[in-house]
C-alpha cells in the first residue's frame, strides 16, 4: 500500500489531474470517483494504475491528490488510446468550446443518443477532471471522432437567421455543427453547412451550448426512422 507523500504514482496523478500540458505529453488522464471508475470497467477499459483508499494506498494521500471536496474513494489512471475512436451515423461537432463542463455534458447528451463527437483545435480538454464529472462516465463510450472525418451533411447550429431546426430532413448521416459559446460557429465555417436556428418562443435571446445540442439531437432521433417533422 501507498504510505508516501512522494509516490511517484501520486505524483503522476496530481499532474494528471492538474495540467492538460501533462495529459498530452503522457497520454494518460485521471478520471476521480466510483462512478467514472466503474464505467471504465463496465466499458472494458483498463487502468494504468488504480488507487483505492485504504486498499492500495493510505485515504489522506488519495485526498491530498484529489480535485473533489470530498475526496473520492477510487481514481483511475488510464490511456487517451485506450477511449473508443471512429465515428457514427450522428455526430456533434465542436468547435472551440471554451468550458469543459460543456464538452462533458455533449459527451454524455451523445451518448444518450448513440452519437459520436468531434472536438477542433482549441476546445476544451474532455480529459479535464470538469469534463469527465460531466460527461457522467460517457468519455469511456462514446467515439471521438477525427475533425475530419463528419458524417454526412452538415447543420450549422446558429442562434439567428437559420432555418427552423424542425423543418430540416434531419436523417443520418449527419452532423451537427456547434459554435463557440462566445462566438458561435464563424462564417467561413459554416460556407458549405445547412444553418439551422431552434425556434425560442421565450423570451431568451439563445440557448446554452449544451441545451441546444440536445435538442439537435433528439430532433435528428425523431427523424431516424424516416418521419417528417411537423
């Protein structure tokens, strides 16, 4: 068992958990908590290295390393290689979202809905111990799919100006485009794409990043088995 504040295991986790710079340079990530532990496990992913408290090493250590307020009684450590890759028939595409809890919640919304996400240059780290709480243990099941590898056509979510969402033959393949929370999808990118607005009859100027993948994509699953919109 682990009885050393100097562990070099501890060490790797506490740089894991503190520094994307790391994450990349390593290829590893530190996922906190029963609940991601387990869905690593349930999704047959194994860890590098895997810290119990009291079983594989001392409780205040594990607490002394942790992000969580309430330290956890599981952390994982485990490869970026080992996560699912490819695509889907559905994907998000993502770009430049600033907040990882944002890219965690897509990831669990595509889960929900059996859809792949793809992440651009500039997004927000999934492997941050922010996205993967979010993400709720999806990371561990849901495809990262390469940026340029979009299925399908293309619909650019934009707040104003698009068609209604609705209205558009959503079948897949496809996929939907999402902006920067600050500056939404920029226009050279959205040239060769379908822009679709969802109608807000609130009064709301926009809908949060997360909030409107979701509802793209309980729209394109009302359109899966082939129906119109209303």
């Amino acid at each position: 068992m682990i009885t050393s504040r100097d562990n070099a295991t501890l060490t790797l986790v506490r740089k894991l958990l503190r520094g994307r710079k790391h994450r990349d340079e390593t290829g590893l990530f530190a996922a906190e908590g029963d609940d991601l532990v387990g869905a690593a496990r349930d999704a047959g992913i194994e860890p590098v290295h895997l810290l119990v408290a009291d079983e594989t090493v001392d409780e205040a250590l594990i607490a002394r390393v942790s992000t969580l307020p309430h330290p956890p009684r599981a952390i994982g450590v485990y490869r970026r290689a080992d996560l699912p890759a490819g695509t889907r028939e559905t994907c998000l595409a993502l770009w430049r979202l600033a907040d990882p809890g944002n890219v965690g919640t897509l990831l669990r919304t595509a889960d929900a809905f059996d859809a792949a996400v793809a992440l651009s240059d500039g997004c927000a780290d999934p492997l941050s111990p922010k996205a993967l709480r979010a993400s709720a243990g999806a990371i561990f099941r849901v495809p990262l799919a390469a940026w340029e590898t979009q299925p399908g056509a293309c619909i650019a979510l934009v707040a104003h100006g698009g068609s209604p969402l609705h209205e558009l033959d959503l079948r897949p393949p496809v996929t939907f485009l999402l902006g920067s929370e600050r500056e939404g999808v920029p226009e050279d990118l959205a040239t060769d794409c379908c822009k679709a607005t969802i109608p807000l009859p609130g009064g709301a100027e926009s809908l949060n990043v997360a909030a409107a993948g979701a509802i793209a994509l309980y729209e394109a699953s009302r359109h899966g088995g082939g129906e119109e919109g209303p």
